[in-house]
C-alpha cells in the first residue's frame, strides 16, 4: 500500500465513527420532518378558508363582495341579520372557522356616496404562532381582491366618486377574539406580531444559555478526564451529589450572567423592532410583576433542568473533541422548541406535537410568557413541576453514574490481553 | 495493626476477569509494593483501594473500615495519585493544592496542609505559576505534594515515579521514604524493579489478575536464586 493510501486508510478509520455521523443523521431527519410539516401547511394553504357571511346589504357592491366570498371561500353560515352575528360565530367556532364578515346594510350608499364601505370583521383566533395565522391570511388576501374588483367595477362604470375611495373602496371593523379576550380594532395578524415581538426575547435567551451553559457543563466533565483530575476528585472526601451539583450550580451562574449580557443587546435590539409597550399594555398584553417572576422561575427550572441533561452527557464525553459532539443534542432539544414556539402555538399543536413539546423541559420557559399573558396557568405550573421532576430525576442518574464505575471506565467491556504478550512486554521493558 | 486487608477480591469488567480471587495484607507504616505487567490488574486494584472502582467479590478493608459500606470514611483516610494525573490548567501550583486541601478540613489546618504541599513539590517560586506551565517532573512533584500534604493514613501510588527523569524520580522516592517514617502507609505501584528494591518493604507480583507471589524483595531474590525483582517475576510466571 502506497504512503498516501496507508494514511488515507488511517484516516478514514479514525474519522469514520459513530460520533462523526449521529449528529448529520440526526440533522437530515430534522430536515426532513420538517419538510413534512411544510408540505403539510401549503396543503393547510391551499385549502380555502371556513367563514361565514351576513349581508344586510343585498345591492350590487355587497353582492360582488358576497360572490367572492362563496366562491374563494368554504362559507359555513350564512345570514342577512346582524342579529344573528353570536350565532354564527358559534357555528363557526364549531366548525373550525377563521372569520365571520359582516357586509353593513349601507355598504353600497355609502361607497357610492363617497365614503368607504363597512366589512365588519370578526376573527377567531386559534394560535399566536406565525403559522396560527394561515387561515386568516388566506381572509386578509381573499378581502384585498374583493377591494380590487369593486375598484375595477367602479371604474367601469365611470363613476365620478374621488380616486382615494376608488382605490381603496371599503374599510374594515375588525374585533378578535383569542383564548377567551376580545381585542377590538386588531386582526390576527397584528396580534401574533404584537405578540411575537414581546415573546421572541425568552425563547431566544433560553436558547442561548442552554448552548453557552450546557456546553460549560459537558466540556467541564470531558476536561476532568482528559485532565486525568477526575480519578482525584472521586478519591477525595466530597459526595457525588457536591460534585454533580458544584459543577451545575457553577454553570447556571455562568449561564445566567452570559444571558445576562446577552438579553441587554436583545431588549435593546427588540425595542426599536416592537410595536411599543403602550399598545401591549392598551390591550393588557403585558406582564406583571407577578408574571415576571413565575417566567423566571419556568427558567431557571429548565435551566437546571438542561444542564443535568448536559451533566448526564458529559458522563460519556472522553474528551474535549467527544464533549463538542455531545452539545449537539442539547443545541437541537433548544433549538426545535425555540422554532416551534415561535411559527406554532402549543394549544394549536397536534396532540403528538404537544407530547414532543412539553416533554423537551426548555420548551416550558419559551411558552410561559404568552400563556401567563392568557391566563394559562395550568401549563405555566405544570410545565415548572415537569422541569422540576426532570432535574430531579437526571441529577439523580447523573449521582448514580458518579458511584458507579462508568464514570471512570466508560463502558463494561475491555479488551481482553493476551499472557504471553505481557510476559513478553515486562520481559522487554528496561529499568 | 493492619492497614489494608484484602480477602479474595474479584473484579470484572462485564465477561473479563481483571482481578482473579485475590489476599494481601498491607502493615501499618509499610511500603508495599504491587508489581507487575501491563494490564496485570495493579491499577485496577489500587482503584478499587481507592475507592473509585466496586468490587464484583470478595473484601477489602482498610483500618478495619469495609471498603463496600465505609467509602466515605475511607476517603477522608487515603490519598490517591494515579499514574498519568494532571492538575487543573487554569489554576496556579499553589491555588490546586488550596482546593484540594479545603476537601478535608477548614480553617487553620488548611493552611498548614497547602505550606506542606508547597515543601514536598519543591518547586520554589514555580508554584505560584500556571499549572499548564510546567513540565512533567514539575507536575508530578505537585501532585505527589496534593498526595502526601494531608498526612494521610494510606498513600496509593500508582507508578509514582513514572516518566521522571532520575533526578527527580530519586527526589520522589526520598519523599516516599520520609512520609512513612511519619506514619504514613503506602501501596504502590510499579514497572521499575530497582525502584520497587530500594523502596518497597514488601511486594506482591501480579499477572493476568492473580497474585504469583508475596514477600519481601530479598526473600523473594533469595528464594528464586535471582540477582534482581525482574529476574524473579520471570521465574514466577515461567
């Protein structure tokens, strides 16, 4: 075998392991779920929203706007009363609807009377996540052509009413209703932007000490042995549960002041992106201090919650190259709630995605704000007890690892040498 | 009065037998030396000594403490230096010595415990360094200091001389030699034969997991017609 060829051969068989290829594998599979979940959401696209009509109006704009309407869109209730509104959101909240669209009786007077024309708007709102709000969109755009054509009708009809009401006929009342609150004068749109501009800051910082602080943790454990300190600290008079915890309670504080620094630059960075807290606040999409510190509380259970997690990894970690393959893991569990969290709101979640979600404990944090902000206590508390128990539970694994001898071998099995290769080895040794 | 006591020790790693039905007593204030091959089961047994390994049988006690229900208070006893140990990198020769003396006792103590560290590692002005300063004999001489600065009851030494140069391995040895005149008893470890003569009250030489022999390095040399320790571990495993 050629020189190149022997190293090549070395290389490959020192470079082809399992470490190598989990966390590609791993990553290809993110890839393609969520490339399942995408074609699952264009499918969601493609599918024509579920509203109802009323049209007190009955002329020939409404009715243009009433023909749109049934043929873009699956009308489930239709009336010709206003008093019939709670009934028909009633029929829509039971058959999963987006919006109720309420023409006004004046609606076609008053655009040939220069003024805009009423679409009284009544969304309910399932989710705030980006991808809650699909349905709706599919409404925002469906109403945006409905401005086209009665534009284009008007100017058919060389009309004489002025070029701003030409251009931009109707006019939208829009109230929202989402998880029991009523928000009048707000579309779903401006709700999960309002929203997601308040509760990108935890998600992402929670993230980021997970990554920072984790890593801290699993490099800490890969250092002892690649150190060779580690045989020394176990043969000192220190328990397993002082070194497990020690080693945690020092990366939480690191973590934190790094989330610390951290959070100054992003609040600063979000405040000139958010739409300001005194229109939150007009809306009561604010939390009090009461809410601030059960948020903390949520975070620093899943902090303690991930760095055991970490603790536990770096159990198996032999060194500071093995320690960086096994923060990957641990990078995904905080990267997948921190995404999903942000396009999809846990209530809006299949079931199977709702299991994955609350049982990943970083998730629990991303998801306190906004469910405090609705009054979702049960999740807020359940998700700081699951957090709890899970700490509970891995610090646990993590001390009975420490009294075990897996903490120093690795694994149970070695290889086995054979007598007359040591005998010949001790006889070759010189002293 | 008897230091270590160990009764039948067996210690496997899943189907491999490390160590095959072992006994040795170690005397209070010995030397005794374990010798052997590579991957004959001496580290495996000084681990197991120390506390960081478990027993699959057999018994081990030291200073009467069972080894399988008093590991606590045995580490509060013993001192370990495993063969190829290193010190915390970031931390200076004085500072690791500091963090491992606040392990057994507060106060003033402590202080005396790091000034005896400091008087055993001999590294002069060194010691207020970065560890990753150092080179290996400096290292070893630090950690050999972390090992003995508590006084100990037991020091397990596992190949305490190995990859110095003669100098220092001498200046080691000398250490060894002083601690149990002190009140210290040590079980170590060793390839070099000479190193085990001139140390080493008692041995025991050790392959594939059994011991083939026990006694005091001239018995042995005596019994075997050898003129060195090498010589009689080649007869013994013959």
């Amino acid at each position: 075998m050629s020189a190149v060829g022997n190293i090549i051969k070395k290389e490959l068989k020192e470079l082809l392991t399992p470490a190598t290829f989990i966390p590609i594998i791993i990553i290809a599979a993110i890839y393609g779920s969520m490339g399942g979940s995408i074609n699952e959401i264009q499918k969601e696209a493609a599918e024509p929203p579920i509203i109802g009509i009323i049209n007190e109006d009955n002329s020939s704009l409404s009715n243009i706007v009433n023909i749109m309407l049934e043929t873009n869109a699956k009308v489930v209730f239709n009336s010709t009363s206003s008093d019939d509104i709670e009934v028909g959101l009633e029929t829509l909240n039971e058959q999963q609807g987006v919006a109720l669209i309420v023409i006004d009786k004046n609606f076609t007077s008053r655009i040939t009377n220069e003024e805009k024309g009423n679409l009284e708007i009544y969304w309910i709102m399932k989710g705030a996540g980006v991808l809650d709000s699909i349905s709706s969109s599919g409404v925002e755009f469906l109403l945006s052509v409905i401005n086209t054509n009665i534009s284009e009708q008007l100017i058919k009809s060389n009309t004489s009413i002025n070029a701003s009401v030409i251009l931009k006929p109707t006019q939208r009342i829009e109230t929202t209703y989402f998880k029991g609150k009523e928000f009048k004068g707000l579309s779903p749109n401006s709700i999960v932007n309002m929203l997601s501009s308040q509760s990108i800051l935890i998600p992402i910082i929670m993230m980021m000490i997970i990554i920072m602080a984790g890593g801290i943790v699993i490099t800490s454990m890969a250092l002892e042995k690649e150190n060779k300190t580690l045989e020394t600290l176990l043969t000192l008079p220190v328990k397993r549960t002082s070194i497990v915890s020690g080693k945690i309670i020092a990366s939480a504080i690191i973590g934190l002041l790094l989330a610390l620094i951290y959070m100054v630059g992003m609040s600063y960075y979000l405040q000139g992106l958010s739409q300001g807290s005194s229109v939150l606040s007009k809306y009561n999409l604010v939390l009090n201090t009461q809410g601030f510190i059960i948020v903390g509380i949520s975070l620093f259970m899943a902090l303690i919650a991930a760095l055991a997690l970490c603790m536990l990894l770096g159990t198996f970690a032999k060194n500071y190259k093995s320690a960086q393959t096994l923060t990957f893991p641990v990078t995904m569990l905080a990267l997948i709630p921190m995404f999903i969290t942000l396009f999809m709101d846990f209530d809006t979640l299949p079931l199977a995605g709702k299991i994955f979600i609350f049982a990943i404990p970083f998730s629990h944090p991303m998801m306190a704000s906004r469910a405090l902000i609705f009054g979702d206590y049960t999740l807020v508390f359940s998700g700081i007890a699951y957090s709890a128990i899970f700490a509970i539970v891995t610090i646990s694994i993590v001390v009975w690892i420490f009294n075990t001898d897996r903490i120093l071998t690795g694994s149970t099995r070695r290889k086995r040498v054979g007598r007359s290769s040591i005998i010949n080895r001790f006889k070759l040794r010189r002293f | 009065m008897v230091a270590i006591e160990v009764k039948n020790l067996v210690k496997k790693y899943g189907t491999i037998d490390a160590v095959k039905e072992i006994s040795f007593t170690v005397n209070n204030g010995e030397i005794f030396g374990l010798i052997g091959p590579n991957g004959a089961g001496k580290t495996t047994v000084l681990r197991i000594i120390s506390t960081i390994l478990h027993i699959t049988s057999g018994s081990v006690k030291i200073f009467d403490y069972d080894l399988s229900k008093n590991s606590n208070e045995i580490r509060k006893l013993i001192s370990y230096l495993p063969e190829d140990a290193g010190a915390y990198k970031n931390l200076k020769g004085r500072e690791y010595l500091q963090y491992i003396a606040r392990f057994f006792d507060g106060g003033k103590k402590t202080h005396e415990m790091i000034e005896k560290g400091v008087l055993i590692a001999d590294l002069g002005d060194r010691i207020n360094d970065r560890v990753d300063t150092y080179s290996k004999g400096m290292m070893r001489r630090l950690l050999v200091g972390r090992a003995l600065m508590i006084d100990p009851k037991l020091a397990i030494l596992d190949e305490p001389t190995s990859g110095l140069d003669v100098i220092n391995a001498q200046e080691i040895r000398k250490i060894i030699k002083n601690t149990t005149e002190a009140g210290t008893t040590i079980l170590l470890s060793s390839h070099n034969m000479l190193e085990v003569e001139l140390l080493c009250d008692r041995i025991a030489l050790i392959d594939e997991g059994k011991i083939v022999e026990t006694g005091k390095p001239k018995d042995l040399m005596k019994k075997y017609s050898a003129k060195n320790i090498e010589e009689v571990f080649t007869e013994v495993v013959k």
